[in-house]
C-alpha cells in the first residue's frame, strides 16, 4: 500500500494557498445563527393585533444544536450587534471548509481514477 499522498498540481496547490489565506483572517467563530425576530403577545387590545399589524421587536435570537437539540436564546441588541461578526466568521469558515474538502475529493478522484462519481 502506497502511503504518500497524491501529487498536487500548481492550480490546485494555489487554490489551497488561497483558502489557508483566507483561514488565516478569521477571528472568532460563533456557532448557530442568529435571527432577528418581530412577534404579537396576546393582548387582544394591542397594537400588534391591529390591522396592518404593528408587530413587537426587533427581538434577536441565538439558535445552535447542543447534543443533537435545538437550543435558543434570547440576545440584547446590543450583544447582538457585538456578536454579528462572529456568526459570518463562523459563515465563512463553513464555506472555507467546503471548499477545501471540495478541492481535496477533486484531487483525490482525479488521482484515483474515479470520475466526478
């Protein structure tokens, strides 16, 4: 069995050069995404029932899986706003990863032999 990883050639090593730049700039990554949310209450007299509807927010919300579940939680706007740059850090970097695996299955389908299957 052959150990040594598949040649790599200088469009796809550039390609990889790019994206380990573009991994270098991200700062801090927060999981989930966040939501800016307006809602009616039950108050029948309430302006959010009238029509057209006058609903009651921004309200923003943090949603993210723990252990399989859904988990949500109420954000002030002020931590929203500190917090916004963080989840399209977290945006990007998913997409980087995507790429990088892209690249990566292309590479190794090519070198195997095995087609755009």
């Amino acid at each position: 069995m052959d150990d040594t990883p598949p040649p790599i050639d200088p469009a796809t090593h550039e390609q990889h050069l790019k994206i380990q730049q573009r991994l270098a700039t991200i700062g801090l990554a927060m999981p989930g995404s966040l939501t800016e949310r307006y809602m009616r209450c039950s108050s029948r007299g309430c302006r959010c029932r009238a029509e057209p509807p006058h609903l009651h927010g921004p309200y923003w919300q943090w949603t993210r899986k723990i252990h399989a579940k859904t988990v949500q939680r109420m954000l002030k706007p002020d931590q929203a706003a500190r917090y916004a740059p963080w989840f399209d850090n977290a945006r990007t970097l998913r997409d980087l990863a995507r790429e990088l695996e892209t690249l990566t299955l292309t590479l190794v389908h090519t070198h195997e032999g095995w087609g755009n299957k």
